[in-house]
C-alpha cells in the first residue's frame, strides 16, 4: 500500500493534531480529523483547519475532513493517536472496531505509552511517534505552531520493523511538502532510547511551564527555570541508563553527554548550552498548563510520574521530579496556585 492509498484518522484533533492533519492534508493526502470538540468540528468543517506558523510570521488554511468520533465510519488503514493518556482504555477499545485488522495505530502521546495501546490493538499494530513540535489551540479552527519548521520532526519506531513502519514514514514525510525541506521524519531503531529523551523534555519544560507559565525559553534563560531543569534532566538520564537505556541524538545534541555532565565542568558546559539547544522551541509552552487553567486535571502522572515510578524500580532517587509531581497536583487541587514562585519550593 502506498501513502495515498491509506485511509487516516488522526483521533484527538486539538491543537497538535490539527496541525498534523492541516499539514499532511495540504500535502496531498487526505486526512480524517476526529475530536469531541463540537465548536472546533463545527469550525474546521465550515472553515477550514488555520495554522498561525508563529517561527515563520505566516499563517494558512487548509480545507479538511472532520468528524465527532460518533461521526467515524469504516474502518481506517492508521490512526494517530493524540489524545492524553488518561482515557486510553476507554478510547482504545473505541478505536479497535475502526483500525483494520493489518492496520496501524501511531500513538504520539507523551510518556511511554506503547505498552498500553500494544496490550489493546497487538504489538504488530501499535507504533509510536515523537512529535518535537509545539503547538497552541486560539480558537476553533484555529491553532498556532509554536516551533519553526526548522525544529519540526517526528521520530517512529514500533516492536516490529518492515512494510508498516515504512508506509508510517511515507505517510510523515508529507509535512516536508509543506515545510519545504527534508527531514521530518525520523526512523529510530532505538525507538525506547528516543521516547526516553522526549520523556526527560517533557518532564523538565512541561513541568515547570504548568506549575509557572513561563515558555521553554523562558525557563531556560532565566536562572531558576534553567538550574531546575537541569536538575530534572539529570534525575531523567540517571534513571534511564540505570534501566540500560541510552539516548539516541536529538536533532544533532547528544543529550546524554552535553546535559548530563556530573564534573563541575560538565554542569558548566550544560548550563551554558541549554538555552541554545532549547532555542527552536522557545516559545513553547506546555499543553498540561493549558489543562491546570481550565481547572482540569493533567497528564502529569504519565510524564515526570512515570520517571519517578522507573526511579523507584532501579533505586535512583528523583526528589525534583517528585516535587514537581506535589506541586502540580497541588495547583489541580487548589493548594498552589500558577506562579514563577512555585519554584522557590524547591529550595
């Protein structure tokens, strides 16, 4: 089967899976977009998917197909999923009636969440991708892409390789028709090595974005943002070479050997560099800060949790990601409330 052949849903259409499916679509394949967002169906069918590409300073709207998930019909050759892990039983055992039986389900979530969509739909059909990308719903209809297009790419991998996660990596590279330029789509054989490395962003930026505000850029420049960040990046790296796992190189940095330094020398070098290596994604700010504003409860058990659980597994100690975990459900309790001066909890 070849990618335009496919039939594709991208289930969870909000602000990160609108801009896959605008993408895609006005690359040239047709894409079904699905969410239980009434207002931004409503919107996208009426009007259109607009992406304000902030990087770039433009902005474009794309024609596509959007449906309620009561609205799916048949069944579809690969489905991204880009809901938060929360519901992921619930929304699995939804979507099996609808993936056909060779079919593929990308899971773009945070976290490590194969396991759980491989336990549902099969190993031979559970596929994951790394999305490196940011983006912000504004309104129905209409969501902005927080990276430039240079610092967008997606990384797959899956428990098997072969004629699957080819058709997945035609499919990605799509994008590149818009963007441009080559490269948004990464094959990684050490796909668990390169979940890990998202895992540790996300539970350093993501974290401290929700319990602050503040954009990745922002954390990174200024100096408490940027000292607890490399802190929770250190704990990530540590638990995860504990667990055998190394990170494959992210968009050219060697995660491992230019953040994760011990030596005076290297703390030196990280904190030096990290500004520059978060530069692309400046402007990103974290989806679950979004959540803890609408009075809802957020994903971060699926992310710095799930460091603190592998931490406890292999007996390496995660007192940042701890702390972060207390005040971010602090804040989804009404205990804290968002604020730069949560940081100073960590003194």
């Amino acid at each position: 089967m070849r990618a335009q052949e496919a039939k594709i849903a991208i289930y969870g259409a909000g602000a990160m899976g609108t801009v896959l499916g605008a993408f895609l679509s006005k690359g040239g394949l047709p894409v079904y977009l699905i969410s239980r967002n009434k207002q931004h169906i409503e919107a996208l069918k009426s009007k259109g998917a607009t992406i304000v590409c902030e990087g770039e300073g433009l902005e474009f709207t794309q024609a596509v197909n959007a449906y309620l998930p009561e609205e799916m019909e048949g069944e579809y050759d690969v489905i991204f999923l880009m809901t938060k892990q929360r519901q992921n039983t619930e929304i699995l055992k939804f979507l099996l009636p609808h993936l056909k039986e060779d079919g593929i389900l990308c899971t773009t979530q945070n976290g490590l969440p194969e396991p759980s969509v491989a336990n549902i739909v099969g190993k031979e059909r559970a596929f994951g991708g790394i999305a490196t990308f940011g983006a912000t719903f504004l309104e129905g209809g209409r969501v902005a892409l927080t990276s430039e297009f240079a610092g967008m790419t997606m990384e797959i991998g899956g428990y098997v390789q072969g004629e699957k996660l080819a058709l997945l990596a035609e499919i990605l590279q799509f994008v590149d028709k818009v963007r441009g330029e080559s490269g948004f789509v990464i094959v990684r054989d050490n796909f668990l090595g390169a979940r890990w490395a998202k895992l540790a962003i996300n539970s350093a930026f993501s974290g401290i974005s929700a319990m602050t505000d503040w954009t990745f850029g922002e954390i990174a420049w200024r100096f408490k943002g940027r000292k607890m960040a490399l802190a929770i990046l250190h704990e990530c790296i540590h638990v995860a070479n504990a667990s055998g796992i190394h990170f494959p190189k992210t968009q050219g940095y060697d995660m491992e050997k230019i953040l994760g330094g011990d030596t005076p020398i290297g703390k030196l070098v990280a904190y030096m560099v990290l500004p520059f290596a978060i530069k692309r994604h400046r402007k990103l700010k974290s989806g679950m800060l979004r959540d803890l504003k609408q009075k809802q409860a957020c994903d971060i058990d699926f992310v710095v949790g799930r460091v603190v659980e592998e931490g406890k597994k292999v007996g390496v100690p995660t007192p940042y990601c701890e702390k972060v975990l207390e005040i971010v459900h602090g804040i989804e309790i009404g205990k804290y409330t968002i604020s730069p001066q949560n940081l100073r909890l960590f003194d």
